[in-house]
C-alpha cells in the first residue's frame, strides 16, 4: 500500500514516536528523497528528518498545484446602464462625504432628484453603510447596484424597493438653495462688516456659492484663530448672521452660523475652548460641502 | 519636470486618511503665496493656528517640508500643494520664493554626488568585513542546525500540541532565529500560528510550511552544492540581505518601459512593505520592487499603479528571478499607454507557477495576468476563465463588492498574484470596450475607501 500524504499528514499530527510509519511504502520518486541512514554519520538521519524529507516532497508537489475552484455560476453582467454620471465635481465630492450622513444623504437625494447615478465603485461603499444611506442609494445605484444586490444576500431586500416601477428615469426638481445673488449679499456683508478682512474677501466678486462659502469659512477661520496682535477677536455683528441664515435657509447651516457665532463670543472672552472651534470648522466644512452640491445642482 | 497626476500624488499620501485630507485643501482658498517653479512648488495654508503654515515641496527629488506640526509625510498640506499643482491650478512663478530655493539647496548638498567623498574599502577593512560575513554564515549555520532538531521535535512529539498554544508554540524558536541572523526564517515561523487557526485542514498545511523551513535548513547546509542562482535563493529566504549597491554595480541593467501594473501593502513586525509589479514592454518580463516603511516614515511611492517608467531594473541572481531595484537616474513616470494584453488562460498560469516552485520551491507568490470573470457563490469568490476552469480569488470582504462593482462581470484580463492560496487580483483591463485598454490606477477604488 503506497504512503500518501493524508498518512504521513496523521503520523505528524499524532506525532511519528507514537505513530511509526514504514516510509519505504512512498511512491518511488518521493522515496528518492529520502536519505539513507549510513554507519558513518551519526547525526543523519534520523527517523525525523527521514520523514520531514519525505514531507517536503509532497509540500513541493502540492505547492506547485494552484487550488482549483468550482460550484459558482458565472451570472449575467448588469444591465447597460441608463441614468448619466453626475457633474465630476459632485463625483469628486461624494467620498468626502461617506462620513457626513446627513450632507451624504442630501447629495444622494439630490442626484435622484437630478435623473444621475453614483459612480460604480461608490455603489459597494454606500450599500455597506446604514439603513438609512442604504436606502438613500437605491434609487442611484444604477444597474449596477442591482446586479451586485442580486448577489449579496444581505441587499437582495433593496431590490424589492428597486423594482422598475419604482426607478427614477428622469430629473426632477432639485432641492432649493440659496441663490447666488443672495449670497453674494452676504459676502459683501461680511466683507463690509469686518475691516480687518482677508483683501481677497473684500475684493471678492464672483457670486458662486462654492467659492462664497470657501471665501467665508477662510473668514472665519481667521477669525477663530488667535489674534496675532494680542487684540481679542470682534464678535461679528448678529446682522451680519441674520443675513447668512437668510442666504441658506437650512437648518443645518444656520447651526453652523450659530456655532461659528459662539466660538468667536467664546474667543473674545478669552475661553475659547478646543471643542467650540471644531464644532465651528465642521460646520463650516459641512456648509461648504453643501455649497458645492448646490451649485452643481442649480 | 513632468507634472505629476493626480494618481501620483494619490499614491504619495502615507494613507487614505491623508489622500481625503489632502484633497480637501485642493482648493484655492485657503492657499497664500504660491508658486511654482520647476521642481518646486511652495505656499501658505491657512490651517487652524495663527500663522499660515508654510509648505514646500521638491517634486523631483519627492521631498517635502511642512511648518504644520504633523507627524505624516508627506502631510495634508503638502498633498493639497500637490493636488493643485497637478491639476494645474497653482500658477508658475518667475522667482522662486528664497524658502523654496533654501529647500532645494539644502537638498543639493546633502544629495549632490560631486561632495560625496567615494568610498573605496581598504585591504584591511575588506578583510574585516569577510571575517564577518564568515563569523555570520557561521551563526546562520548553526540555526538551522537548532532549526532543523526543534522541527524534528515537532513531528516527533504531534503538531496537535501546538493547538494548544498557537501563538506562543513558535516564538521561542523564532526568536532563537533572529539571534541566529536568520529574519526570512523568523519571519516564517511567526507566520505558523495563522496556519494553526485556518481552520478544517490545518494540520496538513503545518506540516507542509515545516516541512519546507526544514528543507530549506537542509539546503542551506548544502550551498556549495546548489547551482549559483538557487543558493542565492536559498540565501534570501534565509535573510541574508540583499545589497544594494552590490547589485547595482555587479548585475546588468535590464532597460525597458516597465508598466506598474499594480501595488499591495503589508504589515510585519512593525515594517510596512509595498509589493509593487512592473512588467517589461518590450521585454514582456515581469519584475518586483520592494519598498519598506517604519517609524512614521513614508514608504517610497514612485512607482505609482496605472503609470509607466522608462529605467533600467538590476535583478539580483535568483533561481526565480523577479525582485528588483531601480538603477540610477529612472525616467520620469508617465500615465500608462494603451495597452491590450494577450489573453492568459489558467491552464497556462498554472503551468508557469509550477514551473516558478519548481524552480525556487519557497516562493509564495508569482505575478501573471489572468482572463476571466469574477464569479461569486455562497461562500468563495473564484475567477473563471474562458474554458471554465477556476481559481480562489484572495480579496477581503470589503474590497471584494468594489472589485465586482468595477469588473461589473464582464470578461477582464486581470494582472496579480498567484499564490498556493490562490488569485490576488490587483488591477484589471477590460476586454469589451474599445475605450478601455489601459490597466486602470486602483485609486478610482482608493479614493472611495472609508478611512
């Protein structure tokens, strides 16, 4: 009977001092391997070492085999896709965003709104996040995200919300911003309320929101950092804010105004703490981020 | 000086961290004072503190300097420079900032070869340094010798008591080995205790990694007999080192367009690696630069995938010849052509591979494209190529999704790893677009990673 891998696999597992194996039952070209046992040489070889050559003839062999594969079915590729890629501005933009759901969510919401799909390899990405970014991608996962739903067990229900009926094939109307004269009001305001303004500010004229909001958070961002001078920073006047929270009517960016407003209070009076200014910097990054997705989407 | 791509700079940031940081500054806004002339670029960022931080960065000899207190190399800001520098919105300047020009005069005289004064061994020292490599092949020597008894231990006494204590069971001997100055062995063993815990079948996979260490000890006794190019194999598994400028100046240079066809990072024992393949256009060899990274310092990112490199590569001597190191004075890297590889079945990948063990029976991993499609089933993903056959496809959970989603199915030509374990795809081409030739940068996948 010939020696096989699977006995000398049990020899070694036992240990081959309890399970003596006979290694001259090895195929022939494996018992060419194994060293003779001579007079002369006391140290080889061993009983061990007779095995472990033995051993190694059969690790090459099975090395040199690449592990083979079966039982998967090949499926049919997705569908061609039919909804367009947003602008490469809201695609550059969307990985910024995987760690900002509500923003996330807004974005998503506004490239369904506009008829486009996410690009291929974000569609993975958002599947694997929450209930609520997951069920905000199905209708922008094109074809895609369905093929790959129909392969994943754990999103195959999203189908079931992704039926064709349910597919958006056109735009609709996109959420409303702030429009760009409005914020050029603003920016003004800023520039005009604030003396010690960057000049670029001052001079600023393009009404674009997203270099508005860009311009207003380098604002303030000047405004949050210690005073160079050793003069305790000026609080902005709270037309000033009105007149922000008027150009962008949401929520959010009004928190950002309000948190923005109190860590510079909180600077003038000296207690300036590390967690206001970051609550103020993400704010104002959130903003921006918006900013940008409304300005593609106008 | 050709202007980076975005690629490159993607492939410059130490992690995906900075790569979504850095591109957040890739705005104008809060940049002052910038320029670019060259090689150089410089600029001021705004960033949380009262002073701008300062920023300069040497393109050419991909060095950077940052006021910003980061302990990342390069860090945020000098990605932003370098984001906007690439596309193009950074205007060029006629005078170059003194701090610039600072920078790049220090760089002349730390790197200018001119002040370098040339190293020429004395007799004496030459002597010395055969004394060591002899007191170090001794040392080698007699660990394997230990080597060799605690694996005969092993099989003699059951590898069913290493379950017992899978990560303490070999890290007596391994440290035995680092003593010994044998690092490719210790390496080894410190990698047994994930082939205990791999589940069904474990056993057979153990005896089959002792069975190779011994073999290789077994060899390691036997240089002299070995033919040239195994024994310096054998050398290298081992852990003797290869030297540079050893094989710089003794082993001809192999000049070709190389393609980096893609790159995989590793992690051990506190030393990040990066595996990044080249393969030869008019050559069609494949070859394997390494580049390693510890305490904070950033891994060399050259060699960014989806781009190409006119150089020459030195190959040490090898039975399976395929690590490399760039020669002096590589060209400038440049977004890959188009390019469409000849479809490579597995029956003919798996012939090669064997062909590789058979040749260096330690290797663990050979590159090779590979036409197909992925297929995912219930509990494995394989690639299935035209004839049907298919292989095990290594790709964590998270990047499998992407990989699909990118693949969309369609019939691809793939270039990675071939390993015992499987495939271990690292960029693709597609062969149904006219469009798409061109092996893709994985950094479409990179930016969408989650930090």
């Amino acid at each position: 009977m010939t020696l096989d891998h699977a006995a000398l696999v049990t020899a070694a597992a036992i240990g081959i001092r309890t399970r003596q194996i006979d290694l001259t039952d090895l195929p022939a070209e494996l018992l060419a391997l194994v060293p003779k046992r001579t007079e002369t040489d006391s140290t080889e070889p061993s009983d061990a070492a007779a095995f472990l050559a033995a051993a190694s003839g059969y690790a090459v062999a099975r090395r040199g085999t690449l592990p083979s594969a079966s039982g998967v079915a090949i499926s049919e590729p997705p569908d061609p896709e039919t909804l367009p890629l947003p602008p490469s501005a809201v695609q550059a933009l969307l990985p910024r965003l995987v760690d900002t759901t509500p923003v996330l969510l807004e974005a998503l919401a506004m490239v369904a709104a506009a008829g486009h799909r996410v690009p291929e390899a974000a569609v993975p990405i958002l599947l694997a996040r929450g209930p609520e970014v997951r069920a905000a991608t199905v209708p922008v996962m094109g074809e895609v995200g369905r093929w790959l739903c129909s392969l994943n067990p754990a999103w195959t229900p999203l189908l079931q919300s992704s039926s064709p009926r349910n597919r958006r094939t056109g735009p609709s109307s996109p959420p409303a911003g702030p429009t760009a004269a409005e914020m050029a009001a603003v920016l003004e305001s800023l520039a005009r309320a604030d003396a010690a303004a960057p000049p670029e500010l001052k001079q600023f004229t393009v009404p674009w929101p997203r270099e508005l909001a860009i311009a207003v958070g380098s604002w303030l961002m000047a405004r949050l950092s210690p005073p160079r001078s050793g003069q305790p920073c000026t609080s902005a006047p709270p037309s000033l804010w009105d007149r922000w929270a008027v150009a962008v009517p949401r929520s959010d960016a009004r928190e950002a105004a309000v948190a923005t407003q109190n860590a510079i209070g909180a600077a003038r009076h000296g207690g300036a703490t590390a967690a206001a200014t970051t609550r103020a910097h993400r704010a104002v990054h959130v903003l921006t981020l918006r900013s940008i997705l409304h300005e593609e989407y106008q | 000086m050709t202007r980076w791509t975005v690629e490159q700079v993607l492939a410059a940031a130490p992690d995906s961290a900075s790569q979504v940081a850095g591109r957040k500054l890739a705005t104008p806004a809060p940049w002052r004072n910038t320029g670019w002339s060259g090689e150089l670029l410089w600029g001021d960022c705004l960033g949380s503190g009262s002073s701008p931080y300062q920023v300069t960065v040497d393109a050419g000899s991909r060095r950077w300097k940052c006021s910003c207190p980061s302990r990342k190399f390069p860090c945020k800001h000098a990605l932003g420079l370098l984001f906007l520098w690439a596309e193009g919105r950074l205007s060029e300047s006629g005078v170059i900032a003194p701090r610039a020009a600072d920078f790049a005069a220090q760089a002349g005289k730390s790197d200018s070869p001119a002040e370098t004064p040339t190293k020429q061994q004395t007799a004496e020292q030459k002597a010395a340094a055969e004394q060591r490599a002899a007191r170090r092949a001794a040392r080698v020597a007699d660990g394997m010798l230990d080597l060799r008894r605690w694996i005969s231990d092993q099989v003699a006494n059951g590898l069913s008591q290493a379950a017992r204590s899978p990560y303490g069971w070999s890290e007596a001997v391994a440290a035995r080995m680092v003593d010994a100055q044998a690092p490719g062995v210790a390496s080894w063993l410190r990698r047994l205790p994930a082939v205990i815990a791999s589940g069904q079948g474990w056993p057979a996979r153990l005896l089959d990694e002792l069975a190779l260490l011994d073999l290789l000890a077994v060899s390691y006794g036997r240089l002299d007999q070995l033919p040239a190019e195994l024994a310096a194999s054998v050398r290298t598994h081992v852990g003797f080192p290869t030297v540079s400028a050893e094989v710089l100046a003794t082993r001809p240079g192999v000049i070709d367009t190389w393609r980096v066809l893609g790159s995989r990072d590793s992690q051990e024992e506190q030393v990040t690696t990066r595996r990044t393949w080249l393969y030869g256009v008019r050559t069609g060899r494949w070859a394997l630069v390494l580049a390693f990274a510890a305490g904070g310092v950033s891994l060399d990112t050259s060699l960014a995938a989806g781009t190409q490199v006119g150089m020459a590569l030195h190959f040490p001597l090898a039975a399976l010849p395929l690590r490399a190191l760039v020669g002096p004075d590589p060209g400038e890297a440049v977004a890959m052509d188009s390019w469409q590889p000849e479809p490579v079945d597995l029956t003919t990948a798996g012939r090669r591979w064997r062909e590789a063990v058979a040749a260096d029976p330690w290797t663990r991993t050979m590159p090779t494209l590979l036409t197909g499609r992925l297929a995912v089933g219930d509990r494995t993903t394989q690639l299935v190529d035209d004839a049907g056959a298919a292989v095990p496809v290594q790709l964590e959970p998270e990047r499998l999704w992407s990989w699909l989603a990118r693949t969309r199915g369609r019939r691809c030509t793939f270039a990675g790893e071939l390993s015992p374990d499987g495939f271990r795809p690292l960029g693709f081409t597609p062969l149904d677009s006219a469009r798409e030739t061109a092996t893709r940068s994985p950094s479409e996948v990179e930016a969408w990673e989650v930090p």
